[in-house]
C-alpha cells in the first residue's frame, strides 16, 4: 500500500452568485487521472430547504445548520472514482435553491476507489459565535491522508488550518467560505485537529481520514505441468 496524495493537476475552484440559477458547473481539469480519486466540497449561502446533488457522484456528508437563522452556510461532500472521457467535463452541481456560493475538486492518487474512501468522519456544527471544536477521528490503516473542512457565515473571518495540515482550497468571497486542508502521511491511530478563526463565528466543520488503495495482488505463477513440456516439445518437432 501507498499513502494517498493530493494532486495539484486534479485541483480546481468555481464560485456563482444568488440568483444565478441552481444548476452550477465545476470543471473536472484536464490534468485529472483516471482512475484516481475525485472529491467535491460544495459550500452553499442560503436556505435551511438548500439541498445539493451531482449525477453520478456518491454524497458522504451535508451539513444542516438549522439554527442559523437566514444565513446559512451548508457544506456538502461527494466522491467518485474518475472514469475515463470525463478530465476537462464539467460536474454539474444541482441545487434546491439559488443561493451564492463556491465549489472545489480536490483528486487524490492511491487512495481507494473501488468503496467507500472514507473512515471515520466526524462533523460539527455551531449555531452560535464561537470558535471550531477540537474533531478526531480513529485511522486504523496504516497509510491514511486526512481532509478537513471549515465554513464560516462571513468572509470577513480569517481561518487558519490546524497544525501539520497543508491549505488546499481558500473560501470564496460569496460567502461559501469552504476553506479545505489536508495532511498526508497519517499512520493508525487518533488525529486530533483544530481549525482556528480569526474572530469567534458560528461554523461548521468536517475531519475525514482517506484510505489507501488496497494493494494489488499479483496471481502466483502456474508451475509448468509434464503435458506442459510435452506439447512445447510436439511444437518445436513442427518447426
């Protein structure tokens, strides 16, 4: 097994106004993998009712934050294996409503595709001003990448990402605010983190560990049989 890794080439961002429509395109980029993991963070200003689908994508996690009042900030998770035609596509983002907001696609090299990538993931959500909790999640693998996700109501509010984690995609100015960190290299056990705000605000957030690819299994060579022999030998009588 390998650990996983970000890949710059699989990276991409959009972000769209209110009022311009519930149908919202996020290009794949043409220097994605086939193959390779694909992961969409979708943030979301907007209703409480707001609700995001994208075709032919699995959806892990979305956040509710019914306590927010009129100023939700909603993250939704989706992942898929990459096929092939669809680098330099577009993934279209399905929306209930027309709030504004922001998307991002972050793709990952030896990580798990065939199932469920994900282990052990753990949210919060704070519908008052405060700062991001301390999340950990249990890896029992011993080769796991972690993904975390924090979103503030307001992009006023600077976050820094937790320790050891490296800023993968900066919030939007819309208000989507869906600022993504990973870390690479986590072995088993738990891994605590903790994003810091700049200034207390209500947010919600997300810690995930990403498994490893199983590693490939090579078929044992079959011996070579006594009729094996025999029919090399007619075979080289012919010619």
């Amino acid at each position: 097994m390998t650990f996983p890794t970000w890949q710059s080439a699989g990276y991409g961002s959009t972000t769209w106004a209110a009022t311009s429509g519930t149908s919202k395109n996020l290009l794949i980029p043409s220097g994605a993998t086939v193959g390779h993991l694909a992961i969409i963070v979708v943030g979301m200003n907007g209703l409480a009712s707001n609700n995001a689908t994208i075709a032919g994508w699995t959806r892990k996690a979305q956040t509710t934050l019914t306590g927010w009042g009129d100023t939700y900030c909603m993250h939704s998770i989706f992942w898929k294996k990459l096929a092939a035609g669809e680098p330099n596509t577009n993934a279209v983002i399905t929306l209930a409503v027309q709030p504004r907001g922001g998307a991002s696609i972050h793709t990952f090299a030896n990580a798990e595709v065939d199932s469920d990538p994900f282990v052990n993931l753990k949210s919060s959500e704070s519908t008052t001003s405060a700062q991001p909790v301390l999340l950990s999640c249990v890896t029992t693998d011993a080769e796991n990448a972690l993904l975390t996700i924090v979103g503030t109501d307001t992009t006023t509010i600077t976050a820094t990402e937790p320790a050891g984690f490296t800023r993968r995609h900066n919030g939007g100015t819309t208000n989507e605010s869906g600022h993504v960190a990973v870390k690479e290299n986590v072995g088993a056990g738990t891994n605590a983190h903790q994003w810091t705000l700049s200034a207390t605000n209500r947010n919600n957030e997300f810690l995930v560990a990403i498994k490893a690819a199983a590693a490939v299994t090579q078929a044992p060579a079959r011996p070579i049989m006594s009729d094996d022999r025999l029919v090399a030998t007619q075979r080289s009588a012919l010619f």
